[in-house]
C-alpha cells in the first residue's frame, strides 16, 4: 500500500502525522517479529510499536503550496487585510467597542489599548478562553455568555479575512487544497498510482475555513461559519457504485469530525451547495467543479499570488496580466488535464485526510466549547503576513 503524508517540518505538524500513523499503524507483536539465529523471537518495545518515517517539507519548498497556500501570497495578503477597510469591519468595531473594552482590566499588560477592540478578535478570545480554564481571576470575572459571544465574534472574523465571494483572492489556501485533493483522488481514477490508498496533509484553519467557503460547506451547515476545533479531519472519500471500476460509477464522499471528543463523530456533508443529505458527489461532477476553483500548479500558484518572494516562483514568468488564478486558454485546469486526458491525478482510495493544527506553534492547548460540544483548539494567528505557521 502506498500512503502519501504531506506536512511542514516543524515540530507542531510532525507530531500530528506521528499521531496519525500511530492509530493508523498500531502497536503489533505479529507485524514487528523478527526471528534471531539462535530462535529466539523478538518483537518492538511497547507492544510492538510501529516505528514509521515521517518526511516533512520545508516552507520554502514548492510543495508547500499545497497545505499553506496562503503564506508568502501577497495577493492573499492584500485581499484579506482589504476586510479591514470594508465598511462591515468598521461598523462592527465602532459598536463592539464598548463591549470589548470592559475586558480591559483581563487584557492589561498582554494587549496595548489601541489592540482591545473587534480588530483583535480571535487574540481576546483566545487568550481569554485559555484563561478561562487555567487562571482563577479570568474564571471569576468572565461570564460563559460574554465567552460565548468572543468566540462568535471570532469566528465571523476568520472566516471573513479567509472568505469572500466578491474576493478570490482571500481564498487562496484553500484553492492550493482544492488543487491536492483533485490531484491525489485522480492518480486513482487515472491509475496512474493504483498502490495509493491514503493521503494525509496537515494544514492549519485558516486554509479549512477558506476551503469551507469555496465549497459551500457553510451553506451545508452554520456550523461551518465557526472556527474548527483542533485536531479536526476533512476526509475525501473515493468510493465505487457500480460492478467495474470507471469514472461513470464513481463518487467522493465528504465527511467532517470537528475535534478529538470521544462523542463528536465524522459526519457526510453535502458539497458545492447541493441540496443533499449526504456527501456524496459523482465523480465527473467533482472533478469539474474542483477544477474550477483550485490552483493546481506552482506555476499558477506564483502568478495568481504576484510578486511572492518564494524562490520557486523565478522559474516562472512574472504575472502576466490576464485574471489571477484563471487557467489559460486552452489549458484545463492550469496543466491539469483530467483523469480521461491521462491526467496528474489525484487519488486516495480510502480517503484524503486533512488534520488541522493551529497556526502559531502550540503556544496554548485549550478546551473550546462550539455550539454546545466541547472540543480542543490551538492559539493560531491567521493567513496573513504576520502568520506563523506550525
């Protein structure tokens, strides 16, 4: 079996791929046997403890794109900070301030008052909600509602920086996603990689949140306008319908599990807004539309992104004009052909899992309460130029 693991190298993600691979590889006396010369049988410490590589890629590398397509994207940047000159941020900040400022005493010493307002949303909520369960003061003085409405206010503010109909360019990272996906579900239906069974990426929630709204997950479900939990899963399922193997008897199966919790499940939702009760999409149908949004080259990624100071963007022309993220004539999906045109590929027999991690390097593991679950959640800070991936 082929399995495919894609994620950044710094500790946060390797651990989370390591977890991964030890639910997906358990201890096993039987798989780790090994017989001396003398007979005597021997197997790994710890029950038979899988030992399996982990490759990480560095951020700099071109398959970066993949799972942060939305660092070092100056076009991503712009769009996203545009929201704070809309004129929904500004009205918001002007009558949320005084509901901001009587968390003052909380916030002194961590927050300049000039950053205590809606322009910090998800760095209030988070420090506050971290504070919440370790620090007696912030327990004492912070009442659930008011938790819950930082929480509220935080998740319309990612998802607006990370998704905005009139703006593509705010989606970036999840357009890159997109673009692995279909590439890895292809190499399936292609049979360009008839071993592959599984791919898993690590990506952190700013890309989910803009993959959510490209896709019309947030159509499918309110729940999809909020922040995922930690450790949340998107998995892209490939399944057969028919007796043969053919992309006429194929279709991807969405299913989303927000957080680790014991009761929270993985549940099917339906994609690109269709008026379904599963997440269930024929193949061709999947394929076209996913074309459509993903970025599905680094090429087209340099270009659609302008002037990103990625080395891997000087072996390809400066932008040139035409409509960023757009395919040339011609060409479908940006030099991805599809699985009849013996396209790359995209393939995962089982499922593509993506594990979200927190943008900021682990700095707090909290407990979040979302809509009545109790799930856990990593500080991050948002696509952005000030963002610090993990």
């Amino acid at each position: 079996m082929n399995l495919t693991i894609l994620c950044r190298n710094e500790n946060v993600l390797g651990n989370t791929a390591t977890a991964f691979l030890q639910g997906f590889y358990p201890p096993s006396d039987p798989a780790t046997e090994s017989t001396l010369t003398n007979g005597t049988e021997q197997f790994n410490p710890l029950s038979g403890y899988q030992y399996v590589l982990v490759n990480g890629v560095p951020s700099t590398a071109p398959d970066s794109i993949w799972i942060k397509g939305d660092m070092y994207c100056p076009a991503m940047t712009n769009a996203s900070q545009a929201y704070y000159q809309s004129q929904d941020f500004l009205t918001k900040q002007q009558q949320l301030q005084p509901f901001y400022d009587k968390f003052t005493p909380l916030l002194s010493g961590i927050f300049h008052q000039s950053e205590i307002g809606f322009q910090s949303a998800y760095g209030i909520f988070d420090y506050l909600n971290v504070g919440y369960i370790h620090n007696a003061t912030i327990y004492a003085s912070l009442s659930p509602e008011d938790l819950f409405q930082l929480q509220t206010l935080a998740d319309q503010q990612e998802l607006a920086k990370v998704y905005n109909e009139s703006s593509p360019n705010t989606s970036i990272g999840g357009r890159t996603l997109s673009g692995a996906i279909l590439q890895q579900l292809n190499k399936t239906v292609s049979g360009s990689d008839p071993y592959l069974k599984v791919s898993y990426f690590a990506a952190s929630y700013s890309v989910f949140q803009a993959f959510f709204g490209i896709s019309g997950l947030t159509q499918a479900s309110p729940n999809f306008d909020g922040l995922p939990s930690y450790a949340s899963v998107m998995s892209f399922e490939l399944r057969q319908s028919g007796p043969t193997f053919a992309p006429a008897n194929l279709f991807v199966r969405f299913g989303f599990r927000n957080g680790t919790a014991d009761t929270t499940a993985l549940e099917t939702f339906p994609l690109f807004g269709r008026n379904a009760t599963t997440g269930d999409v024929p193949w061709f149908e999947f394929e076209v539309v996913m074309q459509r949004m993903a970025i599905s080259s680094q090429e087209q990624w340099c270009q659609t992104c302008q002037t990103s100071n990625q080395t891997f963007c000087a072996a390809y022309p400066i932008y040139t004009g035409r409509l960023p993220g757009t395919p040339e004539e011609g060409v479908p999906g940006a030099g991805l052909g599809t699985a009849a045109a013996g396209a790359i590929g995209a393939g995962v027999a089982i499922a593509v899992m993506l594990a979200l991690e927190g943008a900021a390097a682990l700095w707090y593991v909290f407990k979040r309460r979302t809509r009545g679950a109790v799930n856990e959640k990593v500080m991050s800070d948002t696509a952005s130029d000030r963002s610090i991936l993990a």
